[in-house]
C-alpha cells in the first residue's frame, strides 16, 4: 500500500505542473512513452532498480535515453527525480493515477470493447456514441479481438460490465433451462 500513496504523491505533484501550463496530454504522453520503454527493456529497468549502481549513472543513463525519446524539460526533470529519489519502481502506479486526474479534468471516461470479430468503423462509432450518451462524457475506446465470446460485444467501463456477447446469452438460456428442470 506504501506504493500506492507515494505515486498517487507523486502523480499529483507532476499533475499540478501539467495543470498549470494546461498540457495534460502532453505531459501524459511522454510519461506513458518512457514507461512503455521501461517495460519492454528489463535490462534498463534492473539497472534502475538496482541498489548497487550509483544514481549519478542511474541519472545519466536516463538523461540519454530520455534525449532520444524527446520528452520536455519537466518530463526528463521528473523522471530523473524518480530516479534520484529511488521511486522509478513506482512509474506505472504514477502513470495510472496521473491518468485518472487527467481523465477527470478532461471529462473523458476510458472504455474497453471486446467483440468476437474486428469491428466495422460504423459500429465502432455507434458503440462510442452509445457510450458517451450513456457517460456524459467524452470516450477514448480500446477494441480487442477475443474469439472466445462467439458473437456479439462486451464493453466495460470502468467497474461497470455491458455483456452482450453470444457465449453469455447462451450461458444464461443453459442456467435457464436447468432451472425448469
């Protein structure tokens, strides 16, 4: 849980920044962008959590990769902080929550929609426009294939679940049926 309240600090302070210049997204990005890195390079993120390593090699390893990435001053001065506070182990947690302020200043709401085949860009839109009416808000939608569902869609938005999907209407007439029985 300890992690948990030092990103949500942390995400706040980077938040207020991005507050103040109005470059949420901006900030959010290039956040996003070097925690991808991390992710998909272990190598760079065991040197980073590696207590052995001087943080000035920590700091400068970074310094170069952040120059190839091209963040913003403010985003190469935060991380390199994370760095030199020993807190990059928290930058997903941080990249979260800075995700939920943002979605709340921007009045936007993340959907996620998984649907048995690839989706048509009409009923993709549909879907999208079906959902901000429902929301109130505007939607940034995430379409994944999961050929297990048969048919039809699942959306799930936030801890809310719109199952419409062939696999569970069939699961509901089978409980159905056990039923009468």
């Amino acid at each position: 849980m300890r992690g948990s309240e030092i990103a949500k600090r942390y995400s706040r302070a980077f938040f207020a920044i991005a507050k103040e210049e109005l470059r949420y997204e901006e900030y959010y990005n290039e956040l996003k962008s070097f925690s991808s890195l991390l992710e998909q390079n272990a190598n760079l993120k065991d040197f980073l959590n590696n207590p052995m390593f001087a943080q000035s090699d920590k700091v400068a390893v970074v310094t170069e990769v952040l120059k190839k990435i091209e963040v913003s001053p403010i985003t190469e001065s935060f991380v390199k902080l994370l760095v030199d506070k020993r807190r990059i182990n928290v930058l997903q947690e941080i990249e979260n929550y800075y995700q939920y302020y943002m979605d709340e200043v921007l009045n936007t709401v993340r959907i996620q929609v998984k649907s048995a085949y690839k989706l048509s860009d009409e009923l993709s839109e549909k879907i999208k426009a079906r959902m901000e009416e429902i929301t109130g808000k505007k939607v940034e939608m995430e379409i994944e294939r999961d050929t297990s569902l048969l048919g039809g869609v699942v959306v799930k938005v936030g801890d809310t679940l719109y199952d419409g999907s062939v696999k569970t209407q069939l699961n509901n007439i089978r409980e159905l049926l056990r039923e009468e029985m």
